[in-house]
C-alpha cells in the first residue's frame, strides 16, 4: 500500500463518467452528472456507501427526474448529497424535494480536479435553482496518510432576495451483508451513534419524525449517554439536538466505522425543532406512494445540518464537515481528534503494575504511544507502542510497570500532519 502520495484521475465508476481522490487507503468517487454524488468513499477494500444497483449508470432527463413529483418518482442513486433544509411541501421556505431534477439530480460541473501529492481536491458546482435561490459547491480535500476528507460546503445565493436554509449533507451507508446462500440481508450488528444533548429539547433525547414512535431501532446507550440505533430493517427517521459535533456508524459484521465531525454553534437556531443530526433507516414500510417493503435497500443514512442562515442575494454560506474511516470492533461509543472508541481505556492496578485494556480505531498512519503524567500534568514517561493505521483496529491489552509518580495515562497517535493527538486516558487512582 502506497500512502505517500494523493492522486486524482477521471475514470468510470459503475457505468457514469468519475473523478477520484485516492490516497492509498482511501478512495473517492464523485460523480457530477447526478447531483454532484460522492459516489464511493473506500478504505483500502471496503466500500461504505450504497449504490443502487438498478441505477448504476444511467442518467435521465430533468422531466423523468421529476416524474410526477411523487416519492415513487425519486431516482435515489445512493452515495452522498448536500440538499437545503428544511424540507417540506407546506411554503416556499420548504425545500420540496426529493425529487428534484435540479439540486438533487441535475447535471453539476467538476469545478476543480486537483493533486500535487501531499493533497487533492475537487469541487462540483449545482446548476442554479431559482425555486430555492441555491447553487451547490461541494469540495472534497484528502491528504496523505489519513483517511479523513475535508468537506467545504456552500450555498449561494442566486436571487436577489435574502434566502434562509440550512447546509443539509446526507450519506447513505451499506448496512447489508451476504447470507451463506449467498443472498443479501439487513445486518444487525450496524449501528448509528450519537452522543445525546443533557438538556435536551425533546423529553427521550431525541425526536421521532418518521415512522412508529416505538421502533425497537431506536435505543438509549445510558451508560455512555448516546443515542444508538440498531438497523433493524424498519423505516423510520429520529432527529437529535446533540451539541458535541460528531455522529458514527459502525458495520460490526465486517468491522468498519465511518465517523462525521462538525462544529457545533451554540445559541443558533437549527432546523426541524433544534436537531444538528438525523438518522434514516431504509425498511419494511411506506412513505408515501413508495413500499421500501417491496425492495432489497438495505442502508442507514448519517446526515449533518448545518444552523439555519439568512443569506444575502449574491452571498454564499459555507459548512464544513470532516469525515474519518476506520476498522473498528463494535458500536462507536466515543471519537475524538485521533480516532474513535469501541471500548473506553481501562486500567486494572495491581501493584506497581497496570494492565490496560480498550479498543479503538484510527484515522492516520502514525505512531501509538504511551504518555504518563504527574498529578500536576507533567510528562513522567513515554512508551512506544508501534505503528498504527485505519485499515487495523487498535485492541490494546498490555500489562506494563507504572512509572513513579504516574497518575494517568494516555494513548496518543503522532502521525506525519499532527503531533500527540489524544486518543484516549485513563486516571490511575
């Protein structure tokens, strides 16, 4: 594996002209001829965005993009989007799509197609939509050795009348795996979560605003304080107030985790009663004219919003979201600037000794390291733990002698782009 280098190319992806990201470990995909997509985020093997296999490659016109405006009508490529929020067909300060021919599935410009080795970049651009007064940019950075992608969205405003929505971006992720006969089925152990807001608006932490109030998905992880929704093959869509700016999704089944970090803007208002997050599930039921009980989707979707703006005719309003991918064992309890956690950093003392146990994942090719402190913060001691990259889960289980004076530890990742990220710690009294 060569992580030295970014690259870009144009290619075919699935039967539609692509341009890619790749890194080495990661890959991306983006297609502008339906919607701007990201079409494929890959780490090493593994590919975590769903594609409608029915619609792999084809395009259709504005007028059958429309079709009658019905649900049914929706060409849902799969992959990743950006649509205004929020959404509704009650005003015209509702977006009234899917579908939509224009922001949804129209015919975007690669705007910029960029490597120089160290990075790589591009950037879609929408056709302008006069019902909303938007035109989409969606620009994708990656870097070398990480899989993380740097997403810079933005709307602009193409009136000449001030608009309000909210930067809505929404993944559709496989949450399938292949029976012994080799037929496709929903996979129970891929998890969503999300940490939950203790002041939370709505009474449970978060908000049903699609499908049965007590879909057994929908569940509270109360020693960890999150919200975790388990893909059990039902339609529904919760929304959730969450300040701390990440939300993750964990394929159990194969041991992938794919993580979205944002930054949280106290005091702003956010769309549909308050929520920065919402998660959808494709499965038995109906919405509207359309039976997903009649079909094989098998997908959870993370989708981030961004707090409601007012912008002037003329003027643009960005968003910025970080995506990060990793193996990972088990459900996301916990991310951070280094990686994300399946099970917390623990430390069993026995005498002059610590045995320290978790796992996790992370997003760099770098170094895992062992920090002591002092009670008053001062590093007493370091101990190399070797190297560490996201296509390996971290499962650290090592018993090691505690330093004199040591009153915590942490694991830190240094990678080439950042020095003593902190991916876990743990008190040792």
């Amino acid at each position: 594996m060569n992580s030295n280098s970014c690259s870009v190319r144009t290619a075919d992806f699935r039967g539609w002209p692509a341009a890619y990201l790749e890194n080495g470990i990661i890959r991306l995909a983006a297609v502008p001829d339906i919607g701007g997509r990201i079409m494929a985020y890959d780490l090493g093997p593994y590919s975590y965005l769903f594609v409608d296999p029915d619609l792999a490659g084809k395009l259709f016109t504005a007028t059958e993009n429309r079709g009658d405006g019905s649900l049914a009508a929706w060409k849902n490529y799969g992959g990743d989007k950006t649509w205004p929020s929020p959404q509704g067909w009650d005003n015209d300060q509702q977006w009234h799509g899917p579908p939509d021919p224009i922001l949804d599935t129209g015919r975007y410009k690669l705007a910029a197609l960029e490597g120089n080795g160290e990075k790589a970049l591009l950037r879609m651009v929408s056709p302008a939509d006069i019902k909303t007064g938007v035109e989409i940019s969606r620009q994708f950075t990656i870097g070398q050795g990480s899989s993380r992608v740097g997403l810079e969205l933005a709307f602009t405003n193409v009136l000449d009348k001030p608009i309000r929505w909210s930067i809505w971006d929404v993944v559709q992720l496989r949450a399938e795996y292949r029976t012994p006969d080799g037929k496709m089925a929903f996979d129970p152990n891929s998890f969503v979560t999300v940490p939950l807001n203790p002041q939370s608006c709505f009474p449970r932490g978060y908000n049903v605003m699609f499908g049965e109030e007590d879909n057994p998905q929908w569940q509270i992880d109360e020693q960890n304080n999150l919200f975790k929704g388990q893909y059990l093959w039902e339609i529904g869509k919760v929304g959730i107030d969450s300040p701390d700016g990440w939300i993750a999704f964990s394929q159990g089944s194969e041991g992938y985790a794919f993580v979205e970090r944002f930054t949280y803007e106290d005091g702003a208002e956010y769309p549909d009663e308050g929520v920065t997050l919402e998660c959808w599930t494709v499965g038995a039921g109906q919405v509207a004219n359309l039976d997903y009980g009649a079909t094989e989707i098998y997908l959870m979707e993370t989708e981030v919003l961004s707090p409601l703006r007012t912008i002037a005719p003329g003027a643009t309003e960005s968003f910025a979201i970080e995506w990060g991918a990793c193996r990972c064992t088990g459900p996301v309890i916990d991310v951070n600037e280094a990686g994300c956690v399946a099970e917390r950093l623990q430390a069993d003392i026995d005498g002059d000794y610590a045995r320290l146990t978790g796992k996790f994942g992370v997003f760099d090719v770098g170094q895992l390291s062992l920090i002591w402190h002092s009670e008053g913060g001062q590093i007493i001691a370091q101990e190399s733990l070797g190297n560490v990259d996201p296509l390996t889960a971290v499962l650290l289980d090592r018993v090691t002698p505690i330093p004199n004076g040591a009153k915590s530890v942490q694991c830190q990742v240094s990678s080439m782009k950042a020095q003593n990220r902190v991916l876990a710690e743990v008190s040792l009294e």
